[in-house]
C-alpha cells in the first residue's frame, strides 16, 4: 500500500540486493504465481532487472545460472499460471517452482512470503532480507500492503519471535540441495531485525492448517477500528465488530461484491460498523493479459485472485494499550484466521505518523450506505462449473511423467478429469501443443520435444462450450531435468550472437549491446534477420576484455572456458541456425583466439 505517508517499496525492491551483495538463497512464497512475474523476481533477486522490472536475454541467461538450486518458489497447487502463449524458455523453470498439494474445497496455501539471505560480494559477511504482505507473485498493481525487514546475526535490531519457524517451515517445502529446515531455523535464531520507523514488531508467524488459532484477543479499550480484506465472511466480521462500545468509531474497507454477500446474512454483521468503504478499481490496460489470467483462474469465495483495486488485508485498532496492526495474507474470513489455511500474520504497534498514512488511504475509498447495497449478484453458472472442475484437477492431482527419447508420457493413480462430463480436459508441456485426456485413461503419451523443452511444468486447460481456464501442474520426472536440459534449451534460447554477448557480459561485469533483446522476445525468423541487416554489430569479446577479466579474478577464466566449451559444442549441432558464414567465422575466429589466449593465462596462473 502507498499513500502520502506510508513509503512506496515494490516487491521487487525488496528482494533486489544492494550493489555489492548478492542472493546467497531466497525462499519465495505465494498462493498463486504468474511465471512471468516469476522471472522478474529472478531477474531482481541476481541485481539484473530494469526500470520496466524485465531484462535482456543474457541477463536471463545470467540469472538462472547464478541462482539454479539457490531459489524456489512454493506455490498453491493448482494456481500457476503462464502467458497464452509463453516463450519456450519458461520451461526450465520447473527447477525453480514447487507446490504444496492442499484440496482448496477445504484449505489452500495462502502465505505471500520472500526470505533471502545474501552475502557480500567479498563473502565477508551476510544478511537476511524479509518481505511479506498481502501481494501474490503476479502482474497486477493493486492496493497492497508489505512490511520489508533486514537482519543480521548479531545485529542491533530485535529478535522477531515466529521468523525463525517461517523459514524452517518454508525450507521443508521448497527443499533446496543443502538449506535444511533445521539449519536455517538455528540461522534465524540469531538474527536480530531492524524494523521500519515508526514499527515495533511483536511477532511474525506462519501459520499452518495444523496450527491451532483464532482472530486476535480484544486489545483494551478501543476507540477507533479499521478493517481492511477483498474477502470477507459473516463470523469474523460479526467477532471483530464487538470491539470497543458503543462510542468506537468501525470502518470496514472492502469490496461491494463482499459487503452485499454479509448485508443479506441474517446475523447482521455489518450492523456494528460506521462506515461502509469500497474499493474496486478496474485493471490497467497494460495488464490486460494477466487481468484475463487472474478472472480466469478465479478461486474460492475467500481465495485470490481478487478483484481488482484491493488486495490488501489488515486490521487495526486504537485504544487505551496503544495503536496496533495485525496484516499480512489472511483475509477476514474463517479460512484466514481461524484455519485451516496456511497464512502468514505480523503484529506490530505502530505510530501516529504510520496510522496518518491508513488514514489517507482509507480516504480514499468510497463510501456507501447500507441501504445502497442492493441484492447479492448470482454466482456464473459455467464459470462455478469450471472453477469446481479445477479444483477437483488440482486437489487430486498425482501425475508423474516418463521421458522415452525425448517422448513424454503422463502417468496418472487415477483418471485425472473431473466428474463433470460436461467439461474436457486438456494437458500438454508448457511451451508445446496440448491434447485431449480420455476419460478413464491412466496414461497419455504426448507429442515427442526437444531434449531442452523437457519439463515437469503442464499446462491444463478445462473447456466447456466457448469457456475455458487454465493452469500449471507438476508432473514429476525421475531424475528431475538438470543442468544439461537447462544447457540444451539456453543453446536454442541464446543463438551464437547472443551467447557471446553473455560471455562478453561476464568477462566485463558489464551489460554488453542489447543483450539479444527483451528476454521474453519471441520475434519471427523474419523480423530477427532485418535487425543483423540494420547494420555491423560488434558481439564476440577481445583479447583486452579477456585480460582485464583475467587480472580481476583469474578463477573466473577456468568457469568461462568451461560454458564456452559446452555451449559452443551445442551449437556446432544445431542444423537451423540463422547465423550468417560472417557470423559463424567470427564465432570460429574467437574460439580459436579465447583457446591459446585462455590456455596461456591458465598455465600462467599455475607458476
């Protein structure tokens, strides 16, 4: 959330290293996932996204090899989703995502979480970043609110209780090679965090549908009430307007759709509240796809995505103990508070500078009186029918795949299509064509890829009539796709031009030309042969590039020389390149020049 008052810090800001540090590891969390904005969180997290929060293709390229096995995002089975049509390259990103397998008819995942631990780039000491709030790992530019926290081991700040937990918790879902759950809970443990002014935070947990809690206890004497949540239901609303007496000012800020729902309940929930502030503002026209996206994927009637304008959740209250927050990713719903939905929750106080900025924001909304609610607006019969089919999919999902010469095969337990006959399914790789799953079929063999486009990612689609939705599924491979499928797909991804511009990138430190253009480019054959007709373009390394990298750090050169030897190796198989026998001489002249030269230094540095 940003107002006048209340600092405008985007997620990406909050992840992206200072300069001279780098991402040691980082641990995201979010109840759905948009894979491009994914790789945004990629690019910030290895210090190499733009102004636009995107990058170039080396900068891609440059990103996964720096943070392969370092990140993963946990997810909400069931709530990733990707471009109509996404760039092939988002394939590999299946090293990157893991989801946590909750029927959402009964619980889903729900934290918005990212903890990364960075080091200086000297590696002489380290740090931790935490951020969570209210936002998903998507595209849209809603109301959200986020608290950003930096720790250090013995730091001046203060202990935190529930992080240490967090992030033991959010290590046992993502399972990356080295980052056990108890190793980073002892980390934790010593980690003290300064907090943002005008912020005393009193505790940050994650809560899990095994945990035992409830709505926060009454804090004493309150005079003024502020409840912010998209999703609302009649129990918690009904519990925290009991706050206070009758001289306690209530606001509730939400969405119509919600408030119309909780004016027809019998209990009357909203009687208790002054004043009624809606918030609902449509999408910007440059988010229009993953607008689309978002109302396609639509979930449960307290699960995102949620309309657009409000995404922020929190609670506030003022009295005689003092002004207090509780925020994070629980709407005000049972789900959220109560359980058993997976949820992370901070509490702070806070100061009369921070409640000047809720105040603005709440000034923003607009107000509307109970008798100006109308009826409750009757639920789309296809698009209920979809999204009960798509929960059925993903709560019961246990497909594994098989790999026979680069020929995929779906393995289900049981037949994955939803008891719904009147809805198809249809699955196919992420990036390749998709075909029909017959009903009672446990196994469906899918069209042949290329070794580079092998992934655990699937793309689901539900049909019926002219309405669809779609999704990504998990579907396992025993042994997961490794460094050579990553290899095998950036050799089509960068062509020669491109690669050594990356080279060129990592021997300087430096962006080097375009960088092989926007990373999600996905520019015609056509259109990439009038760019190299627009005039010479300077790509392959010098010798001076090569020794200046050299004299920096010469255990750089032993790591070049390996990515040059097994990137060239590809491409000299490759029989479609576009490249130009200009083109490819300049590719031959430099790796005959890096070879000598590099073998030189390297025997220099062995005296």
């Amino acid at each position: 959330m940003s107002t006048g008052h209340w600092s405008n810090v985007s997620y990406l800001d909050a992840i992206r290293p200072d300069p001279g540090w780098r991402t040691e590891y980082a641990l995201l969390a979010s109840y759905s996932a948009d894979m491009v904005a994914l790789v945004a969180a990629l690019l910030a997290l290895a210090g190499l996204d733009d102004d636009r929060g995107s990058g170039s293709k080396v900068d891609f390229a440059k990103a996964v090899d720096a943070l392969a096995d370092r990140v993963r995002l946990v997810a909400q089975a069931g709530r990733l989703i990707a471009p109509l049509k996404p760039p092939k390259i988002l394939a590999i990103l299946d090293r990157y995502v893991c989801e946590v397998n909750l029927h959402e008819s009964v619980a889903s995942w729900h934290p918005k979480v990212a903890l990364a631990k960075q080091a200086s780039e000297d590696g002489s000491t380290s740090q931790w970043r935490l951020w969570m709030g209210s936002r998903n790992l998507t595209r849209d530019l809603a109301w959200d609110v986020g608290l950003t926290l930096v720790g250090r081991i013995g730091g001046s700040g203060s202990e935190v209780p529930g992080i240490p937990e967090l992030g033991a918790t959010l290590a046992q879902h993502a399972k990356l090679p080295g980052l056990t759950a108890r190793k980073i809970r002892s980390e934790l443990q010593q980690v003290r965090w300064d907090s943002p002014p005008g912020c005393a935070l009193k505790s940050l947990r994650l809560f899990t549908g095994t945990e035992s809690r409830t709505v926060p206890p009454e804090p004493p004497k309150v005079k003024k009430l502020v409840i912010v949540s998209p999703f609302l239901d009649g129990t918690i609303i009904e519990a925290l307007g009991k706050w206070g007496d009758a001289q306690t000012s209530r606001t509730l800020v939400s969405t119509r759709s919600e408030m119309t729902k909780l004016a027809a309940q019998a209990g009357k929930p909203l009687a208790a509240f002054d004043d009624l502030l809606l918030l609902d503002a449509p999408a910007p026209d440059d988010l229009a796809e993953s607008d689309a996206a978002d109302r396609e994927n639509a979930g449960a009637q307290d699960e995102e995505p949620e309309p657009r304008g409000l995404h922020a959740k929190l609670i506030y209250a003022e009295g005689s103990g003092g002004r207090r927050i509780w925020t994070g990713s629980a709407n005000a719903t049972r789900r959220g508070w109560i359980g058993p939905n997976s949820e992370v929750i901070a509490e702070m106080e806070v100061t009369s500078e921070v409640t000047a900025g809720l105040d603005d924001f709440v000034k923003s909304a607009l107000t509307i009186r109970h008798d100006e609610l109308g009826d409750a607006v009757e639920p789309d019969e296809i698009e209920q029918r979809l999204e009960e089919a798509r929960k059925h999919v993903a709560g019961f999902w246990a497909v594994t795949q098989r790999v026979d010469d680069s020929m995929p095969t779906l393995v289900s337990a049981t037949d994955p299509n939803p008891p719904d006959d009147g809805i198809e399914l249809s699955v196919g790789l992420l990036g390749a064509a998709q075909v029909l799953w017959p009903r009672g079929a446990t196994t469906l063999p899918l069209l042949r890829v290329a070794e580079g486009d092998v992934t655990e990612l699937v793309m689901c689609q539900l049909t019926m009539g002219d309405a669809s939705l779609s999704w990504l599924q998990r579907a396992p491979i025993d042994p997961r796709p490794g460094e050579e499928r990553d290899r095998q797909a950036l050799a089509r991804y960068l062509d020669p031009r491109t690669f050594l511009l990356w080279v060129r990138s990592l021997l300087t430190g430096e962006p080097c030309g375009d960088g092989g253009g926007d990373w999600d480019d996905q520019a015609d054959s056509q259109s990439r042969r009038a760019l190299k007709k627009s005039g010479p373009t300077w790509w392959a390394p010098t010798i001076e590039e090569v020794l200046k990298s050299w004299s920096r750090d010469p255990s750089s050169l032993t790591q070049i020389d390996k990515r040059l030897r097994q990137y060239l190796k590809l491409y000299e198989q490759q029989t479609d390149s576009e490249l130009t026998p200009d083109e490819w001489k300049v590719v031959a002249d430099f790796h005959a020049t890096w070879q000598v030269v590099c073998r030189s230094l390297l025997m220099e540095q062995q005296r």
